[in-house]
C-alpha cells in the first residue's frame, strides 16, 4: 500500500505473509483445517515494523443441505519495534482472531448470512489492526424479475500494535438495495446505504446518506459442457 509523503495520516506499507497448513474432509458434512503462519509488516515512511507468528484452525459443518457453519481461530505473538524522535519502543503481544460465519441458502429464493468475529491486517496507521465486527444480510427474490437484499454491518478499529494503540473507531452501515430485470439481461437497481462512524477521542460524530441508481447488463452465466 502507497501514499505520497504529503499525506501526513496515512502510512504506507509493505506486509508478506507465508502459511502451511493441513486441511481435511472429516465426513460428508464435516471438515476442518490446522496450520501455522508468518508474517512481518514494515511501514513505509516510519522506522517501525513488526514481526508475527502464530497457529490457526478452523472446522465447517452442513447441519442440512442449506444451513452452514464455521469458526476459524488464531492466536498470534507479535513483536513490534517503532524507533521515533530518537525513542526506540520494542513491544511483544499475543493478540487473537475468530470468526464465526453462519449462511442459510434456500436456493436461488431467500439467503440469510451472519458474521461474528475479530479479524487482524496491516493497516495505515504503522502498525497491526484488529477488528471486531458483526454482520446481517437478507437476500430474497421476490419474484423471477424483483430481488431485494438488505446488510448492517457495525465494527470497531484498533491498533493491535503500532504508532497509535489507544484509539478505536466505531463504524457502523446500513444498506437496503432492490434490482428489477426490464428483460432478461438488463436491469435497473436502486441503492441506499447510511455510514456513520465515531472516534474514540474525537467528540464530533460524521454520518452520511448515500442513493445511486444503475441501470446494468447481466451476460450469460458459464456453460457446463
């Protein structure tokens, strides 16, 4: 990730990551995964980088043959060095991710999804960010020509390891979202989505209403020969 050197909030950023793992089909509704990971972020503009290794599983199950779980787990130790204004700051930590996923498929009608989890990735802020986060979406075809979806996602940032690790931001955003075919391939959509989101140490709060129409064109799908 880049920024120019004029952009003083963002940092930009190089993060590699390596993963051998072992996964298995248990039995026909059953399966699940266990491996190890590396990773080291380096940022761009900033003398600070951070070196991660750690272990992670995961298990999926077909409780029917439209209902789904899944839990994946890691646990991590990070060693963050940041050298600034001629303090040199070496920290290690043992942060942790999971995610719970649930989908509830009744064919090409009605989808219902749920996500449950914190999730850890590079960030801007030169250093490691954790996020904690739900999501809820709707999906229904009310008809052949007429779907309608809705999602709320709410989520918070924080720094796990980095230049700022006492600020978090609650993000939260709403989104309803109807599609009507005019014919087979072409369709029109209409779109509204609220943001907000609101800083630990900031007092002002920022919101936004968003609309767009589109008219679009659905090709074919792939053909199975």
């Amino acid at each position: 990730m880049s920024y120019s050197e004029q952009d003083a909030n963002h940092n930009g950023f190089n993060f590699y990551q390596g993963k051998l793992f072992y996964s298995r089909q248990y039995d026909l509704r059953t399966d699940f995964g266990v491996g190890v990971f590396g990773n080291r972020y380096e940022a761009s503009f900033l003398d600070a980088n951070s070196n991660s290794g750690g272990v992670q599983g995961n298990v999926g199950r077909n409780w029917t043959q439209v209902l789904r779980s899944s839990l994946s787990v890691e646990v991590e130790q990070t060693k963050f060095h940041e050298t600034h204004n001629g303090i040199t700051t070496d920290v290690t930590s043992h942060p942790w991710s999971a995610v719970f996923n649930t989908v509830y498929d009744a064919g090409a009608v009605t989808k219902y999804s749920f996500y449950l989890g914190r999730t850890i990735y590079p960030s801007s802020a030169g250093g490691l960010y954790q996020t904690d986060q739900v999501r809820v979406q709707y999906d229904h075809d009310f008809t052949q020509r007429l779907h309608f979806q809705g999602a709320v996602r709410v989520f918070r940032d924080q720094n796990v390891s980095g230049v700022v690790n006492n600020d978090w931001r609650n993000y939260g955003t709403a989104t309803v979202r109807g599609q009507y075919m005019l014919t087979q391939r072409i369709f029109v959509s209409a779109t509204y989505n609220y943001i907000y989101q609101k800083y630990r140490f900031d007092p002002a709060s920022a919101d936004a209403n968003i609309i767009n129409v589109a008219f679009g064109y659905r090709g074919l799908e792939r053909q199975q020969r």
